[in-house]
C-alpha cells in the first residue's frame, strides 16, 4: 500500500533525486506510522526520511547506488520493494 507523499520536504532535508522515480513517502503522522509498522522514532515523523521505488526498467540496486552518489550526506537503504533515504547517524 502506497501513501501520498507529502508535496515539500523540511527546509534542510533535500535529497537529490533522478527523473522518473516515484517518491512513495514522506512524512508520516503516528497513526500511519503504526499502520505501516514503522519504528518509533522514524524518521517520517518529522518528514526527514523519503521513500521511494525506481523508474522502470531500473533494478533497486542501481537506484540505491545512483541515489547514494548523489547524496552522500545521507544514508541511503535498499529495503527490497523501495529506498529509504534519512540522515545518517
């Protein structure tokens, strides 16, 4: 199941992404954290986490590489069905 991803992100939290992806999440508020069984103290509850699947004909993988090269500032997760970015730390 897919949310709608919020139309900004926070002032400071600015991933560099590549045409065609699909960003699938944002912020978050409580209650669609626990629907989505995110963890406590996810980063989507202040918007400063992203997710998102790639263009087609593009694996994960690639992705996850392509996106981390462009934001080498923040950690960037391959979770299988779509990428997680967040601050690192």
């Amino acid at each position: 199941m897919r949310e709608t991803a919020a139309a900004t992100l926070p002032e400071g939290f600015e991933v560099k992404g590549i045409p065609g992806e699909q960003i699938t999440s944002t912020r978050r508020s409580q209650a669609r954290n626990a629907a989505v069984r995110g963890v406590r103290n996810s980063y989507h509850l202040s918007g400063r986490a992203r997710d998102s699947i790639p263009p087609a004909g593009m694996s994960m993988a690639e992705y996850a590489h392509r996106l981390q090269a462009l934001n080498p500032q923040y950690e960037v997760i391959n979770e299988g069905n779509h990428v997680h970015i967040e601050p690192r730390g």
